[in-house]
DNA sequence: ACTGATGTTAGTACCAACTACTAAAAGAGG
DNA sequence: CCTCTTTTAGTAGTTGGTACTAACATCAGT
C-alpha cells in the first residue's frame, strides 16, 4: 500500500501533531513519505501551527497549570469570612479529587477544604489543627459543588473549637468538629 | 546608578530567565542596558540554553508533571502492604505541603496520608471513609519523612476500623481512627 | 601616564525551522 | 486529450539564535 490520499493523511497527521507536537516538518515527511511541501500545505490547511508555535503553547499552557496547582494549596475558593466568628467556603469537585472507577471524590479533598477553613477564619499568626472528629455523610462526586461552613464556637486564647459542616445544594455531604491550636507568635524562621 | 556589574547583572540574569524562560536575548540586552552580545556572553558563561531551548525544556518537563501529579493522587508512597491486615507508606514533606511562613505541614496533608493508606489497605472494589476521630500530636515540618502505618483492627463486612499512626524518626505526629464503608460492588458509571 | 587584564560591543558567516510566494510536474477523472 | 487537483521544487525573507574574530572601553597596579 502506497501513499495515503490527501484526506487520510491529514486526518492522521493532525492525529500525530496533537500526540506528540515535537515533529518537525521533515520528520513528518518522512513518516508520510510526502515532500515537506506538502506538510506545510497541510497544515496551513489545517491551520496546524509550526513546530515552534506549538512548543510554546505547551510550555505556556503548562505553565499557567503550574500556577493553578500552587492555588490549590488551598482546597476551595473562601467566598465569605466574617474572622473569629465563621467563614463559608466553595470547592468544585475536579477530576483529578477522584476515584477513577466512580467518580466519587476522595475523603481528604473534603477533609481538605473543611481544615484549610478552619484555618483560614482564625485570624491569629499561627494556627494548627489539633484534632477532629469527621464524618462523611454522602460521597461527593465529580462536578458537585461543595459549599462549607466554618463555624467558631468557642475561643478560650490557645485552642478554638469550630464545626464545619459541607453541603452540596442543601444537602449535607460532610460535618466535622476542629480544635485549633494557635497563638500570636508567628515564628518567621524554622 | 547606571549599569550594574557583570556579576550582579549574571545574578539578575538567572533569575530573570528562571521566573521567565520566554525572553528573547533581545528584551534581556534591553532590560539591563547592554547589548545583545554581552547577554550571549552571560548565557555562555552561566550556562543558561537560547531561547528555544528554554522553552521546549519546559514544555517535556511539564508534559511530564502531569503523569507525576496522576501519581499525587495517592498521597504518599506505600512501602508495604498486606491487604486486609495492615499498610506502610512514607511521605516526604515538600514546599507544597507546608505554610510558607512556619513551614510546618498543612494538616491535611497528614490527613490525606492517613485516609489514602485506609483506601489502599481495604481489598475491596470501594471503600470510602464514613468517620474519623483524628489527632495531631506535633507539627511535621519541611522535609520530614512521615511514616504513617494503618492496622485494620475490623471488618464485619461492610463498615471496617482502622487505626492509623504517623510517626517521624519514631515520634509520634499523628493518630487517628478510622471507619471506612466497603463493598465487592464497583459501581462503573456515575 | 603606560601596560595588561577584563569586560563590552560590533560584525560576519552560518544554522534550524520555518512563512510566503511562484512555478513546474504529476495524477486522476471525465 | 484536456482539465483540474495535488504534489513537488525552488527562491527570498524571518526569528532567534551559535561560533568566531576583532575592535574598543574600563579599571587596577605600578
């Protein structure tokens, strides 16, 4: 079997551009045994862009993942804090927070956004989770939105007892009872 | 102050270049003042790749992380396992995991630990967490090596407890109980 | 002020991987 | 056979460089 035709060969050359955008025109030549003419043709057709082009897009796309990541240390979006009192946060349920086989979220992507919470609405320097008791009422899964509440129902100076409780469109997903440990020494040097 | 000395402007340079790998040599020379051939200079001398270079660097790198953060979805390496019995896994405490200001580790990361330990060590087609009772006993600080160790002290055929302690260099950092719902269905669609 | 060493700039030839364009050759279909 | 599409060839120009040579500039020490 000799060469493709016009349309197969792009079909399987756009194909092989978006699996592995590191071809150069040549080497795609080769692999279709066509002139590198014939490549550009193609992908001007296509409106595949040069080599280069492509490069930078992955590395720019990347890049900008690597900034999101670093976002997500901080589980959630805090879209309301009243500090010391109570504070509600949002937490959409992406693919990577579960399981493969059943989209269900992972508990400690849950446990995640009810700690960071409870950290985030004790307005001292320092502040530790000291210990919790969780339950998971209902699995989250892919999608759902995640609305937690914080709130602080006692402060005695060293440690803060808080409730949180998850709901995913009224209905509780998740409850849980925090005591923080914090202080004002906000110690700058490890 | 005009101009800075070849030594800061090479500092300068690397981190320019570290923060930014999409600057030509060209927007380099005009940032510090000097000409194109003085930045080509610099990079040979600092090693640092053209351009190009650069950025296809990042591009393989970050085509890469994105199987290494696949992998972040068990939080922790599992070092031993019986299934049923009991589970090993370290986990390396990263910048990712810590407050910029204390470095000590979000607790949630000890939790996520702990909780993917329970899912691993349950042979069942799903096991989710239903309660946990948990404690953090002392900070884990940045590049702590956490060994947390699960041992399931019952399974009656649906509900399963798990006892779950965190210890680095033999002290004890974390404890907690477990109870995780399993069952053989492994629900494939959602 | 003169001498060297170090640092900076200029300029040339060359490269990869293209774009944009023109033009010729090859096939395929009626 | 003629026509229309497809393919190939070839030229000029671009970006962002390397590699190299050579001319200046700056300052340090004597």
């Amino acid at each position: 079997m000799a060469k493709y035709k016009k349309r197969e060969r792009q079909e399987l050359l756009l194909e092989k551009v978006s699996t592995d955008p590191f071809l150069t025109d040549e080497r795609l030549a080769e692999m279709f045994d066509v002139s590198i003419q014939t490549i550009r043709l193609d992908r001007l057709e296509l409106n595949i862009p040069e080599l280069r082009e492509r490069i930078k897009h992955v590395a720019r796309e990347e890049t900008d993942k690597i900034r999101s990541l670093s976002l997500q240390e901080v589980i959630g979006e805090i879209i309301d804090l009243e500090l010391n009192h109570h504070a509600l946060s949002l937490f959409i349920v992406e693919e990577g927070h579960v399981f493969r086989k059943n989209r269900i979220a992972r508990g400690h992507y849950l446990f995640a956004q009810a700690n960071s919470l409870c950290v985030a609405v004790i307005d001292e320097p320092l502040a530790l989770t000291k210990s919790a008791q969780i339950e998971f009422i209902r699995p989250a899964k892919l999608g759902d939105k995640v609305v937690s509440k914080a709130v602080v129902e006692k402060m005695d100076g060293r440690i803060a007892v808080i409730t949180v409780e998850s709901k995913i469109e009224q209905r509780l997903v998740f409850k849980g009872r925090f005591e923080m440990y914090y202080t004002g020494e906000g110690e700058e040097n490890g």
